[in-house]
C-alpha cells in the first residue's frame, strides 16, 4: 500500500500511516546522503587528480 493509499483508507492519523510516512522519510534521507557523498567522492577524486602546482 502506497502513502497515499494509506491515508485515503485508513486516514492520515492512524499508527500504519505514520509509520510509512516516517519509513518514506527515512528512505528519502538515506538517498540524499549516498547523493551528497557521491558527490563528494567525485570532487575528492578530481582533486586527487590535479597536478600539483606546489613545489
């Protein structure tokens, strides 16, 4: 059952709606942080691989 399907069958204050919208919630922040690290992973290594202009 979908978010949406929960809260139009069950209402949007009952304990199963909740816990999909927490579990929704904890799904979409752990994507935004393999995001945000795969960015920064893909910034690391383009550092690593600049020449250094220090000598």
């Amino acid at each position: 059952m979908t978010l949406t399907d929960s809260i139009r069958v069950l209402g949007k204050d009952h304990p199963n709606t909740l816990a999909s919208r927490n579990n929704l919630a904890g799904t979409r922040q752990k994507a935004e942080a393999v995001q945000h690290g795969s960015t920064a992973t893909s910034a690391t290594e383009a550092a690593l691989q600049k020449p250094s202009t220090a000598d």
